[in-house]
C-alpha cells in the first residue's frame, strides 16, 4: 500500500469514556492510508482541550459521559474550534438524540455498533462536504474612493448580509410562514431580503407569497434560487 503524507492526511479525535471503544476506534482506522487519529480523550472536558491542542478535522464524540455529556463538549467545540467537524457516537438513536446533536453543530450520527465500513465512510464523507465548503470571497467595494478594494470592519459585515434558518423536524409546523414573514418584516428599501426555499420539491414558501422563485429546483446546482416579495404585508 502506497503511503501518505501525514500532512494530507484527515487528523481524528476520539472521545469517549470508555478505553475499550476508544481501542477499537483506533485499530479500525489504523488500517487507512490517509486517516490518523492524533489523540484520544475520555471526557467531554479532556476533549475540549484536545480540539484546542491539536485541530482534528473530524471528532469522534460519544454523547454519554460523566463529567460532561458529547453535546455540551460539542457545543463547546463549534465555538472554539470551527474547523473540526464532529460526529456523535452513541448507542441512542432515537430522534431526540439526532436532533439534539444537530443542534449542537455535529454534522452526521453514528449508532453502535457499527461497522469499519460505517464509520470510515462517513469520515470520509464528512470531511468531503467540509472541504466542499468553499470560503466566502472578499466583499469588494463597487463605487466611491474605495472602489475595487475589499471592504473590510462593518462594511465587509453589511455587504455579505447574513443567513437567517428557519427549520423544523417535521412538515406542517409553520416553518414557510414563519420564514416569509420574517422575510416581509425585514425587507427595507435599504435593506433587502430574500427568501430560499430549502424544500426543493414543493417549494411551499409559494403558498405563502404573491412572488414566483426565478430559479426552480432543476436548476438548483447551477443558481442559488433568489426571490423578493413584492408583499409589504405579512401574510
């Protein structure tokens, strides 16, 4: 087998209480040329410092521990480390636990037991959105003494505008409506807002407003769907 550089390789933590499983986790990533697990830890606490000490790419995070559950760490990691990306393991699989540590900022679950297969391939999936995620390019001033210069401070905050997610864990809830009248309450003549349907197939945010999407899910992958509403009342 080829070998590979340790510099390109996809750097794992792995936190879970039990020495056992942090074993096992070790040995089946062993195996893989371009995966490393740089350190292991067997608290929530001790995994915080390892994400500080040593930016994995990807952690391994069980959610039942002593001193401080995997969502809580999670939470705690999102915040200082924003580049790892984790991944809760846990014998629980029920939806609470899923949405829990969605909301934590983990990017994909793993139930136990699993399998080498399981686990290597949504490691590598993983890592693959993440490095999908291209960096936002510099906001650059379109007219004035500034022109053609990247903005930077408050005016580089106020021209990338910001992303507001409206979600539910089931359809019927109010999502659309909640989302189209946040869009109504926030669109100025200075200040304006878009709304993004993330539903590509029924697009029901339409059933809300009078406006028509310029862009469709067919063409979804090649232009960000944009829409303004020509409303200036709720609905």
């Amino acid at each position: 087998m080829g070998s590979t550089s340790s510099i390109n390789k996809i750097k794992i933590l792995v936190v879970d209480d039990i020495p056992e499983m942090r074993e096992n986790i070790r040995k089946l990533l062993a195996f893989e040329n371009d995966i490393e697990v740089v350190a292991v830890a067997g608290s929530g606490q001790d995994g915080i410092q390892c994400a500080r000490q040593y930016l994995p790419n990807i952690i391994l995070m069980d959610i039942n521990m002593p001193d401080m559950d995997g969502i809580t760490a999670a939470e705690l990691i999102v915040q200082e480390v924003p580049t790892a990306q984790i991944i809760m393991v846990s014998v629980q699989s029920e939806a609470d636990y899923l949405r829990r540590a969605m909301l934590a900022g983990a990017r994909d679950f793993v139930t136990k037991p699993f399998s080498a297969e399981e686990l290597i391939s949504t490691i590598h999936r993983v890592h693959k959105m993440a490095q999908s995620r291209a960096p936002v390019a510099p906001a650059i001033a379109p007219a004035g003494p500034m022109a053609g210069q990247p903005l930077t401070g408050p005016l580089r905050a106020s021209r990338l505008g910001k992303v507001v997610t409206v979600f539910g864990t089931k359809g019927g809830i109010g999502t659309s409506v909640t989302a189209v009248n946040l869009a109504v309450a926030l669109n100025r003549p200075d200040r304006k807002a878009a709304v993004v349907d993330a539903s590509l197939h029924f697009e029901t945010w339409a059933c809300c407003s009078t406006c028509r999407p310029r862009a469709a899910s067919p063409t979804f992958q090649k232009s960000l769907p944009t829409w303004t509403h020509r409303s200036s009342k709720p609905c």
